[in-house]
C-alpha cells in the first residue's frame, strides 16, 4: 500500500469515527430538548418565565471548566451552551403564548 493510499484508508476511519460522534451528539441533543420541552410546559403552567439567567451563569461556569479539563476551548463551549440555551428559550416562549392562547 503506497503513501496516499494509506491516508485515504485513514482518512476513512477518521471519518468513521466523526460520523458515530455526530449521531451521538444528535441523539443526546434530542433528549436534552425533550427534558427542556417538559421544563417549559412547566414554566408555561406556572407563570415561571421562559430564562434564567443565574442559571445559566452557573452551567456557563461549569461547561468551562469541563471544557478546560477536556482540552475543548472553553470559548467555544460557552458559545455552544449559549446557542442551544438561545433556541430553548425560543420553544419555552412559544409554549408560553400557546398556554396562553
Ligand atoms: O433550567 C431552566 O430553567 C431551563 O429552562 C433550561 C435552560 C437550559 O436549556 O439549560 C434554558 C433556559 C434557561 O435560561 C436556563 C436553562
């Protein structure tokens, strides 16, 4: 087997692996939504509202620092927590005005 054709084979296995870890990411990202559509029904039913950001102070701090120990730069983390947060928020506003409705 010659040079390129070894890292074609690598760069198979490589791909391999990411593709297994994006389907990770997707599922494990499906149960952390369902776990927020139950918080925001609760939210909605009680008139708790849709952010809290002492909250998420305290999850930016802590994926940070998980971050940091894992070699992941934490800036990028921080950003991650705060899109998905972001788009939580959105679904627990819109749970709201249906509860309203
Ligand atoms: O913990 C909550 O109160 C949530 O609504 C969940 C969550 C999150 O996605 O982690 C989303 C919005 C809040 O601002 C804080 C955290």
């Amino acid at each position: 087997m010659d040079d390129v054709e070894r890292a074609r084979q690598i760069l198979a296995e490589e791909r391999q692996s990411i593709d297994n870890i994006d389907a990770a990411l997707v599922n494990l990202l499906a149960e952390r939504f369902r776990h927020t559509q139950r918080v925001g029904r609760l939210k909605a039913e009680h008139g708790l509202p849709p952010a809290d950001p002492a909250r998420e102070q305290d999850q930016v701090a802590r994926l940070k620092a998980l971050a940091k120990e894992s070699g992941l730069d934490p800036v990028f983390a921080e950003a991650f927590l705060r899109f998905i947060v972001t788009e939580v928020i959105r679904h627990h506003e819109q749970l709201r005005r249906d509860d309203g409705a």
